[in-house]
C-alpha cells in the first residue's frame, strides 16, 4: 500500500509539563501543536498530555501513545520540543524515537525543526540519530567500566558476596528430615546452593579418610 501524502498524514500530538511546572498546564503546547497541524494539512485524530517528570517512560499517556503507535493508529507524532517527549538522556530518548519509526511512525518536533522524520532528509535524520544513540551506548559502557575499574583501585569487591555454609549444619538438619527446601529456606540460601555444599563437605571428608 503506498504511503500516505503529507495531506494525509493523520496526526498525534504529545505534550507534557512537569509537577514541578508551578502553575503551568499543556493548553499552550497543544494550541502552538494544532496550529502547526493545521498548517501542514494533517488530521488530528488523538492527543497525549502528560503532568508528570519526564525522567522517565512511565507515564500513563506516553505507554499510551506508544500502544496506539504500535497499532498505527496515526501516522506521525508531533510534540513541542525534543525535551517534552523525555527527559531520560539521549540514548533513551533516541531509543523512543527509533522505537515510533519502527513501528512505521513519522515524529517531528514543532520547535526544532531538524528533527524532523516526515521530510526529504527522513533517511538522513533516522541514520545520524542511530549513529548517535551507538555512541551513547559506547560512551555508556565505557563510563561502567571505569566505574568498575575504580571500585577495584579501591579495594571494592565487586560481584555477589560469598556464601558460607556449614555442611555439617545441612548434613545435621538432613538427618532430622528436613527437605531440600525447607533447609534452603532456614538458611537463607538456594536449594542449589544448599546441595552443592552438602556434596563438597563429603568429597573432603572423603579425601581426609583416604589420606590417613
């Protein structure tokens, strides 16, 4: 099916303000939104507004927006600028961008212009923003590791800490009829766990016999 013109493209809009927005409310977004919309020639065929934190993707009408988009119930998302979509950083911002596209839905942003999906630089756009959200992804990694690296400078012992258990506490408890599990559960350890440590105290007790 060959893809709608711009004419008919039919439209989303998204707005957000934040709690910590005193006395702001969404009704300006949507009215520079529609105005724009208008122009353009899309129809409007639903709205999102959010009065939430932008720092992150749980917002009721954003999964909202996403669901409806992953349905293509529109066609393309407008919202006012790039920070009013989210406020998560740039890889998870590109991220949700890439995520619309994939679902074979346009974005353009009402005060940034370069961002901008429905135009003739669509490709372009879409393939610097990827390249982009790899880089964040690198600078990401690189940043843990280092992370990682000055815990270990440090002295920081990094990964879960060790178990210790007495098997012949388990051994003890095994004479008195208890279940793997219930021996689990008292000791505050894995069923797995549990097992291991019972078979590795009978290996050396076994190994001290064989050496007498």
């Amino acid at each position: 099916m060959a893809s709608p013109t711009v004419t008919q493209f039919r439209s989303a809009l998204y707005a957000r303000v934040s709690t910590k927005d005193k006395g702001q409310d969404y009704t300006n977004q949507l009215n520079q939104l529609r105005e724009f919309a208008a122009r353009q020639g899309w129809t409007i065929v639903v709205e999102f507004c959010d009065t939430v934190t932008g720092g992150t993707s749980e917002r009721v009408e954003f999964q909202r927006m996403f669901q409806a988009a992953s349905r293509r119930e529109f066609d393309v998302l407008l919202f006012w600028s790039l920070d009013r979509l989210s406020r998560e950083g740039a890889f998870e911002t590109l991220q949700h961008l890439q995520r619309l596209t994939s679902y074979g839905v346009a974005w353009r942003s009402f005060t940034e212009q370069y961002l901008d999906s429905t135009g003739i630089f669509r490709e372009a756009v879409i393939s610097i923003l990827a390249v982009v959200a790899k880089q964040e992804k690198v600078r990401i990694r690189e940043r843990v590791l280092a992370g990682l690296a000055t815990a270990r400078h440090k002295g920081t012992r990094l990964g879960r800490p060790k178990v210790f258990v007495s098997h012949l506490r388990i051994e003890s408890l095994r004479k008195e009829g208890k279940s793997w599990r219930e021996i689990a559960k008292l000791l505050s350890i894995s069923t797995a766990t549990a097992r291991r440590s019972e078979q590795a105290g009978s290996r050396a007790v076994i190994g001290n016999h064989a050496a007498v």
